[in-house]
C-alpha cells in the first residue's frame, strides 16, 4: 500500500514538471520565442541594423519602381515584364516577413516574438520563398520560349496560359505552406524556446520540439523534392536548351543579346538555389545554425534586392 501511493506520488511530480517544461500547440497563448538573431554581440547590432534597414528599403523602392514602370508602360505589357512584375511583388512580400521583425527587436532591444507570430512568420515565410522558387521557373520557361521558338512565342505564352501560371504557383505555395504550418501546431515545445535565427525559420522551430517531428521532416523532405528538385529540373532543361540554341546564333551581336535577356534570371536562380536547397537540404545532426542564419541572408535578402 505504501509502495503504491508512493508510485502515485512519484506519477504526480513527474506530469507536474513535464507540464512546466513542455507546453503544446494550443495552450501556448503566452508562450514567447526568443530571436537569438545573427549576433549577440551588442556593439555589431547598430550596424547590423543599418545594414539591414538600408538593404530593406532599397529591396521594397526597387521592386516597387519595377512593379510601377511594369504597369504604367504599355509596351511592358509582355509576358517576361508580367513575371517580372509577379515576382519583384513576392520579394515585396518575403522580405516583409521577416525584416522588419528583426528591425524592431534590435532598436527595442527585445528578442522576443510570441507563439502565434513566430508561427504565422514561418507560415508567410515558407510561402513566399516556395513562390518566389516557382515564379523563377516559369520565368526559364518563358524565357526558353522566346530564344528556342521566337516565331510562335506570342501564341504560346498567351496572357491566359501566363496568368494559370501564376495562379497555379499561388495555389500550391499557399497549400505547402498551409501544410507545414499545420503539422508544427500539433507539436509539444519545451519551455526554452531560442531560435539561433533572426526569424522563425522552420527547421529551428523543429528543434525545439520535444514531441516527434519524424513526420515533420518527411513531409520538408517531400516538399523539397516536388518543390525543388522538379522546378530546378525544368530549369536545367531549359537553360540547357537555351545554350544551344545560343551557339547556333552565328552573329556575335545576336549572341549577345540572347545571352543578356537571361544573364540577370539565370544569376538569381544561381544564388537563390546554391543558398536555399543547400540550406533545407543539410543534415539536421551536422548543421551548423549559425551558417543557416547566413545562408537565409543570401536568399532572404541579397536575392530580391
């Protein structure tokens, strides 16, 4: 008799410290991630800050003027300048996602961003990254069209065929995701909540699980593959084409011009894909979060600005 009231005492202490050091999905109301950021060195974040704060504002005018001439100019009016437009808006968007946060959290001196904005920052964050991957390989498609079969370019990227693009990208960013938003909120976390990151990235958040994420990391799995192998597939493919069809130019003035209208989109992709996958590609056992946290300034913010 004694022994059992002792395992029962025993069974009560431990669900109330399991209870103090793990909070789940739905009761984290005042559960508070703390943003660690890029350095935790007071004196590099004045300048940490201006260089973000200067980057950021160039990024938003940038695209913003590209947006505007797009509009306003009829002879813009084209397909290439229509993707272009579509994407200089989700760099807009991502680079508003995580910024700003950042900003505020150096100027006020606070790390700290609750349950449900972190979750919300990883949803938005995930969404316009996934986007801005898909937009950058329907602009390859388009620009494989216009130097492989230039005579029927205007038949085949209708303003119709161009717009499905765009729409279908949006439906299958917002359903990814909508997805991995989803299954983060049915984890336990324990109460030690720091993110070595400057935003709620969604390998950290992961880390911090103290519930299995083994479906987790199958679906981010899954997603890279459809997500990114497949559209870096077509755009090898395409580019590959677009190369030789380049060769069999027999001017060099022509080659040159070819090569041109693709140099600055073949550059972004470059970047945004050596940084992005190798980042989400990484083991979780050997990554180092520090270099995560460098990686996701090069395609967070380097590439839309």
């Amino acid at each position: 008799m004694c022994t059992h009231v002792e395992i029962n005492h025993a069974i009560f202490f431990f669900a109330s410290s399991y209870h103090h050091h793990v909070v789940q999905g739905n009761d984290t109301g005042m559960a508070q991630f703390i943003l660690l950021g890029l350095s935790e060195k007071l004196e590099l974040q004045p300048l940490i800050f201006g260089l973000f704060l200067s980057t950021f504002l160039i990024t938003m005018f940038g695209n913003l003027l590209i947006i505007l001439a797009t509009v306003s100019d009829s002879h813009l009016h084209t397909p290439m300048y229509f993707f272009l437009s579509n994407l200089s808006f989700v760099d807009i968007c991502s680079i508003s996602t995580t910024i700003p946060k950042m900003l505020v959290n150096i100027q006020t001196q606070s790390k700290a961003i609750s349950y449900g904005g972190c979750i919300t920052q990883m949803h938005f964050h995930i969404l316009f990254v996934e986007l801005e991957n898909l937009i950058l390989t329907v602009m390859s498609y388009d620009h494989f069209i216009a130097i492989c079969d230039p005579l029927h370019y205007t038949v085949i990227m209708s303003p119709i065929l161009c717009g499905l693009m765009v729409l279908l990208s949006w439906m299958m960013s917002v359903l990814n995701s909508l997805v991995q938003s989803l299954l983060v909120l049915r984890l336990y976390f324990c109460t030690v909540l720091e993110i070595p990151h400057f935003f709620c990235d969604l390998k950290e958040v992961l880390r911090l699980a103290c519930s299995g994420i083994v479906l987790n990391n199958g679906v981010i799995y899954f997603a890279v593959g459809l997500f990114g192998a497949v559209p870096l597939a077509g755009i090898c493919y395409s580019y590959s084409r677009i190369v030789s069809s380049i060769c069999r130019i027999s001017s060099a003035e022509g080659k040159y011009k070819a090569f041109s209208t693709c140099a600055s989109h073949l550059s972004v992709v470059s970047l945004f894909y050596c940084t992005g996958l190798g980042l989400y590609l990484s083991s979780t056992a050997t990554h180092s979060s520090h270099s995560s946290a460098i990686a996701s300034v090069m395609y967070i913010v380097v590439t839309p600005c």
